[in-house]
C-alpha cells in the first residue's frame, strides 16, 4: 500500500460504545490479592509494634512504625504478584483466561484486515540507531509476508540543526530501501511541543482517521513481525479492548550495568508480567511504547488535560503513558497486558548515572500523578497504578527514613538511662526486655519477600530454558553475581530517588530531552561529581551509629557498604571490559540473542548501505492529511 486515504469518514464509522469481555474471575482474583497484601502488612506491622513496645513507643518510633507499614505494604505487592505469576507459568496458563491455550494461539487463524500504523515519535535521537531499530523491525514484518497491512511513520521532532541534517537523508535511504515492500513516511515539527504524547497526537489529528491500529514504537524499540500480527488479531478479535501493552525485555547490552540488568529482565519480568495481567485484567497499564492502541478510542478518549498550576507538579502531563491508559479505561475501553507474545525488545541506559538521569525525569512524571487519585470517573486500579508508579520513587525516601530514624533511635536508647517506674504510684518496676525472637522473624519476614521471588524466577528457569543462560550452573552463579550487584546498587539508587523526590517536591523541575542510548563508559570524575556526596554522608552517617551503637554496624552493612563504594561501582558499571570478561565465563547469558537473532543483528551500517557516500537524498512529503479530532479530556467526568 503506497498511500493512505484521504476520507475520515473511515473513523467515524469506527466509533461506538465498546464490548465488554468477561474475564474468570477477575473480581475474586483482585480480592484474593488484596486480603494477602492486608494480611502480610498486617503481620509485618504487628511484629514491629512489639518489637518497639518494650518500654513504651515514643513519637519517633510511631513515625518508624508507619514508614515501616508504607514500604512493606508496598513490597507485599510485589511479592504476591510475583507468587502468582509463578504459579501461571509453572502450570502454563493464561493471565487473563486462566486457560491453558492462550489466546494468542486461537487467535492467529484469524486473517488481517485493519490497517495498521507502526508510529515512531522521536526528537534528537541518533539517526544511527533510528534506522537500524527501524530497519530491523521493517524486515521481520515484510518476512511474514503480511506488511502491506502496515504503514510506517518516523514522527520527527527533532530540534538539533545538525541531527536533522542527518536525520532526513538516513530516513531518505529506508524509504528507497523498502519501496515496493514497506510505505515509510516521515513527519518532522518544528518544536517538540507537548514532548512525545505532543507528537503522537498531533499525528492522530492529522493522519490518524487513515488507520484502525497504531503501534507505538520507541527510538530503541524492536518487534518482531510474527509479535505485530498477533497484536492486530488480537485487536481485531477482541473489539472491547482500546489498547494491549506487551512486554519489552532490553536487549543488546554491552556494559556491565547493562548486562545485569539485561539477565534480571529476562529471568523475573515474564513471572512478574504474568502475575500483574492476572489481578490487573482488563484495567492494566500502559508503558508508552511497544504496545497497540485502537486508533478511533484513543483520539476519542486519551487527549491528554493539562495540570493546573506550575511545573514540576503542574503544567503538561510527563508520564503521559499511565494517564492515557487511565482516561481510556474511564470510558470503558479495556487495558490489557499481554505476557504470552515474546518479541518485544528495547535498549536501555548502559551505566548506573544514565540510568538514573531517566529516573530522574520518571520521577517528576510520576509524581504529577498522585494529583490524579481522587480525579472522578477513574476505575479503581487506574487510581492504583497512579500511588504505586509513585511509590516506587517515594519508597527511596521512605526507606532512607526508616534508616536514619532507626539509627536515630537506637542511639537515643543506647544513651539513655532505662526506666523502671512509669509513675509514683507503680509499686513494681517494669523490666524492658528485648524481643530477639520478634525481630528475627520480622528479618526472615522482610528477607523473603524480597528474595524469594527472585529464587521463584531460577526454579522457572532452571525447569525449562536453562540452556538459554549457558546451563544451570552457569545460570545459578549469573543470579547469585545478579542479586550480589542487586544488594551493592540498591543504596546507590536510594540516594539518587530520595534527592529526585526532594527535589520535585521543592520545586524543581527537569528537561525531558533525548535519552541516553549508548553504553558509554563512566569516568572518576563523573562518578565523583555524582556521588561522591552519597559516600560522604554515608561515612560520616555509619562512623556516628559507630560511635553510638556499635553493634548496629554489621546489621546496616547492606545500605552503608553501597554507599561508601558508590563511585567505584559507578566506574565499574559502565565497563565494556567487564561485560565482555564475564561473556567469556559464560556468566549473565541470555536466551533472547538466540531464539531472535535476525531482530537483534547489529545494523549501523544501514544508513549508508543503500547510496553512495556522496549521494544526497531527499525524504518524500507526508502523505495526503485524513484529520480526525482529538479533544482533551477533563480532569473530571462530564455529565
């Protein structure tokens, strides 16, 4: 198909009230979630209000008690989630319908007849990597035979002069490489108005009445072909649903920091997924890319409103991902997850400081949330996937509190003279008494749900796909190296989420500008500039409980050790040599090289490949417009 047409008569007839599909026992599933999440807080909390009681608790230990109550309620999410997910695999069933065929397998007699855009927004990506990402996509899909259903669109918002001058030839290329197999078309703005959310709408009111399914994609974004028809019959199939995220795992990693977090995504994050589609259901959530969205619900539905009030917490939503998805579950569209499609790939940042620059714009975004939550006409657990998207940067500081003010108390206690008599009219002395048994159940307590899904995603592993990460012995050391890097970066990650928090909440906001994509190496003095800080007021934090209580060293040894480490393990996770010693062993394998090797293939040389070294081509024009409105939704439901 070389062009697209011109009626938006095509979405109107498109539009209506959508079906809903019933899913078995979605309601007793979220309820059984629920009651083990209470209970396990219950217990958690229960123990540590003993474990503070002898002696009477003091206003500092109620706040310890109820920062303690907050993050284990939040990691008895996450544990019981992982336990589920667990639990489908091992008995192979579906998330969603409990079946033991999924759907996807049902669903792929079915013939393509929707027409599909796959969406590109990006603003001063590498042309480079634009390409191969775009190139490797490209020909799995026009592999399946199938790519006449499809329609590419590189949407452009690109401001550097000198990126641009780059970026329109290189695009040039792939549009003469697949004429005749794939229709590439490429939009660029003038600015970056409304960021990335900006770009995809303006996009729908311009051209989206042409198509019925849009796939989003990232600038590091692969997907295999045989993934995206499965997603389109999948839309097709089940008329109900506005929108399906799949699960990208990252790929292509070359740095140390890369390749842990590489080996951990592909061994918890399918257990994890399955476990979120099954209590999520139909109320999922949305990550920005990798995903498919119906068109005409989401142009009707998903125009983003803006926060009243000034940035950070004001003014244009960031994280438009999880709002989009909440305001087109509002109107009754369903939000899915679907974890049984493998094929969905992405890059990430190679070094620890990358990383965190992200989490840094992630954190403002997801910040602005919390002023969603009591938004009418929100289903529950959008509600929920707003505190919880919050929560896993307010958790950084909540742990840090619980930290100082543990040390804090312990030394208020330790230079304290004991009282035996509460009153003058007490005739028995009080005898405090420490709980060693209490506080060594809470620490198996505490220590299992933070373990114990990581050893539920070995077994899984080890059952079936052992080979994938270079066999079982080899596949056990990579998890015992993994967690090891897990426990040391941990502390590293609170510092920087704890000073993202207090700096959104004091008002200060950040440039949501291009990602980092490369896995470039840390230098000593990016390492020190960054966190030299941490492991300042980390020594000087841990020589004063030295100080005071010295047996509290060895049991704070997890938080303090990271920290005082925190430049040279920055140095070390941007090593390229490393990574490559740790390959050699056969350490930190995965099975996803292998079983998709042609997506995954290197490809920078694609931008050169299809011209001569001084040919200078031209992008076409954008097609002819099809416009379709796209409002923006109210922060409250109109009546």
């Amino acid at each position: 198909m070389s062009g697209i047409p011109t009626s938006s008569a095509r979405l109107a007839t498109r539009r209506g009230n959508p079906t809903r599909e019933r899913l078995p026992w979605l309601a007793t599933r979220r309820a059984l979630l629920a009651g083990l999440v209470c209970l396990t807080t219950l217990i958690g909390a229960g123990l540590m209000w003993r474990i503070l009681q002898p002696g009477g608790v003091t206003p500092l230990q109620w706040g310890i008690l109820a920062l303690f109550t907050a993050i284990f309620a939040w990691v008895a999410v996450g544990f019981w989630t992982a336990v589920a997910g667990f639990l489908l695999l091992l008995t192979d069933r579906d998330p969603l319908t409990l079946t033991r065929r999924p759907r996807v397998a049902d669903e792929r007699a079915l013939p393509i007849t929707r027409r599909t855009v796959l969406a590109m927004p990006i603003h001063n990506e590498s042309p480079k990597q634009v390409v191969a990402t775009l190139s490797a996509t490209a020909e799995s899909l026009i592999a399946t035979g199938k790519a006449r259903h499809f329609t590419l669109f590189v949407l452009s918002d690109t401001t550097d002069p000198a990126l641009a001058e780059t970026e329109a030839p290189a695009i040039a290329a792939l549009q003469r490489r697949f004429e005749g197999r794939l229709t590439v078309h490429y939009r660029r703005r003038a600015n970056n108005a409304g960021r990335k959310a900006g770009n995809l709408a303006e996009f729908c009111r311009r051209w989206g009445a042409a198509f019925d399914f849009m796939v989003v994609l990232d600038a590091d974004s692969r997907m295999d072909g045989e993934t995206l028809l499965s997603l389109v019959r999948a839309m097709q199939a089940r008329p109900g649903v506005g929108l399906i995220q799949t699960v990208p795992l990252p790929v292509r990693q070359v740095t140390l920091f890369g390749r842990l977090s590489q080996f951990a995504a592909s061994l918890y994050a399918p257990m994890l997924a399955a476990g979120q589609s099954a209590w999520q259901g139909d109320a999922a959530n949305y990550w920005g890319h990798n995903a498919i969205l119906r068109v005409c619900a989401f142009m009707d539905h998903a125009g983003l409103p803006r926060l009243p009030g000034r940035p950070p917490l004001g003014g244009e939503i960031l994280s438009h991902d999880f709002v989009e998805a909440a305001l087109l579950r509002r109107a009754g569209w369903e939000v899915q997850l679907e974890t049984r499609l493998t094929g969905s790939f992405e890059e990430m940042p190679g070094n620890l400081l990358d990383y965190a620059r992200r989490d840094r714009r992630w954190t403002q975004g997801n910040l602005q949330h919390l002023r969603l939550l009591a938004a009418p006409g929100l289903h529950a657990l959008s509600r929920l996937h707003f505190l919880l998207g919050a929560t896993a940067f307010v958790s950084s500081l909540l742990w840090l509190g619980i930290v100082l003010a543990g040390s804090l108390d312990a030394a208020i206690i330790a230079r304290s003279e004991p009282s035996y008599f509460g009153s003058a009219e007490q005739l028995f002395p009080f005898w405090p008494r420490a709980r060693p048994e209490l506080i060594a159940t809470l620490l198996a307590m505490t220590a299992t749900l933070l373990l114990l899904p990581k050893l539920l995603g070995l077994l899984l592993a080890l059952g079936r796909r052992a080979g994938g990460y270079g066999g079982r012995a080899r596949l056990v050391a990579s998890t015992l190296l993994e967690g090891l890097a897990a426990i040391l970066l941990a502390p590293i990650m609170m510092a920087f989420h704890s000073a993202f928090v207090i700096g959104v909440l004091t008002g200060t906001s950040v440039d949501w500008g291009a990602q980092d994509r490369e896995s470039r190496a840390v230098t000593w003095r990016q390492a020190l500039r960054h966190t030299a800080l941490f492991a300042i007021l980390g020594g000087v934090w841990i020589a004063l409980v030295q100080w005071q209580v010295p047996m509290l060293i060895w049991w704070l040894s997890p938080v303090w050790v990271g920290l005082a480490l925190a430049p040279l393990l920055v140095v070390a996770s941007g090593s390229r040599r490393l990574a490559a010693l740790l390959a050699r062993l056969g350490l930190l394998c995965t099975p996803e090289p292998q079983t998709h090797a042609a997506l995954l293939a290197e490809r920078l040389d694609d931008i050169t490949r299809d011209r001569a070294p001084s040919e200078a081509l031209i992008p076409g024009p954008p097609p002819t417009e099809c416009p379709g409105e796209m409002p923006r939704q109210p922060l409250r439901k109109e009546p």
